[in-house]
C-alpha cells in the first residue's frame, strides 16, 4: 500500500482557483459537521437535499455534492489529493479554464455512477470524481514527474520516488478492480468507484482534447 505526499513538479502559476475549492471544501464541511453534531436528523436531512442521490436525479445535486463529504478522512484524503495534483494541473490550464475543467470531470464522474447505479437510493457526496480528473490529466501531461511516497509493508513505512505514470495508473487501476468488482452486487454504501472512474477518464479526455485546441491560459 502506498500514498502519495508530495511531488517534484513546481507550479507557474498561483494555483488561486485549487485553494480556493479546498477552502470552499472545508467550509461546507464544517456546517455539514456542525449540524450533524447539533442535530443528526438535520444533518442527514441535510446530505439528502444536497447530496445526489441517482434513484432520484436531481441537476444541482450534482455540483452541490462535490461540496459534502462522509467523514474527516473523506475530506483530508481528497483535500491532500487536490493540494499534490491540483496546482500544476491549474498552471498548465490556466485559472479559468480550470474551473471548467474541474467541474466537467464532477460531472463525467456524477453521470457514470448513476448510470452503473440507477436505482440505488443512497447520497452521492464528496469531491473524488472532480480531483480523479485532475489525477488524469496530470498522469497525461506530467508522466514522468517524480511523486515522493510512502509504502506500508506491513509494519514496516519508507519512503520513495516513483513517476507519475505509475502511481496515478496504478491508483486508477485499483478503482477499477474495486468497481468491477461491484457489478451485480446490492450497494448498500461505501466508495463510489465508477464516480473516480469516470472522473479520470474525463480528465484524461480533456487533456487531449486541450493538446489539440491549444487553449490560451486566462
């Protein structure tokens, strides 16, 4: 097992556009939190407004739910995500077109999930599929930038450098395997898999898509 903790790749620009959607991230999920613990039925009251629930769809849900997250270790892990990858994935694309893209790879991701899971009846929250297409698009456009991590080997951490093609491929992999592995089976909670799938997928998509255009950076 491993996770990721910095890279080697510096930004060009301030990515203004990434601190601002973890800041944003933060926010919700500190009322979220705050009426969870004041009171619980609200707060679940709360996650069924603005969560997207696929069995019944709502437009706004889906940008509404790339706000909430499930749990202090939801929002930390996509949070640190979104820092490592978020930065040169905005300079490269520039502040504007970032938004778009960050967005679009939300929506990719929402509209996946509730294709492979129509009638499943549980809220969709958290902003994984958006930063799984981050993740994309920096394994498309940085492949050989070197990511510092940690490796668990029992009882045992170290750390090392491995490129990014192979750390975000391998990551992607294991979403992969872990939503195949679903298919057919009751979902009674847990990850989102083919939200992170279809997140990569689209950030890959854009990518290349961007390499052709060749958008200015605003």
């Amino acid at each position: 097992m491993f996770f990721p903790y910095r890279d080697d790749n510096p930004h060009i620009l301030v990515p203004y556009v990434t601190y601002g959607i973890i800041a944003i991230n933060i926010f919700v999920f500190c009322i979220q939190m705050g009426m969870e613990f004041s009171d619980p039925i609200k707060g679940n009251a709360f996650i069924n407004s603005f969560g997207l629930v696929p069995a019944d769809f709502g437009i706004m849900n889906i940008f509404t739910s790339m706000f909430l997250h499930g749990g202090i270790a939801h929002i930390v892990g996509n949070m640190w995500f979104l820092w490592i990858f978020g930065d040169n994935v905005e300079s490269a694309l520039g502040h504007a077109r970032f938004i778009g893209f960050y967005l679009f790879c939300g929506i990719a991701a929402a509209l996946l999930q509730v294709i492979m899971d129509p009638a499943s009846a549980i809220p969709m929250v958290g902003a994984s599929g958006a930063i799984a297409g981050v993740l994309g698009a920096y394994m498309i456009r940085y492949p050989k930038a070197k990511v510092h991590v940690f490796v668990f080997i029992f009882i045992f951490i170290t750390t090392i450098q491995i490129p990014a093609f192979y750390v975000l491929g391998f990551w992607f992999l294991m979403q992969l395997t872990s939503g195949l592995g679903t298919l057919g089976l009751d979902s009674t909670g847990g990850v989102a898999w083919f939200a992170h799938i279809g997140g990569f997928i689209a950030g890959i998509g854009f990518e290349r898509v961007s390499r052709f255009i060749k958008f200015e950076k605003v």
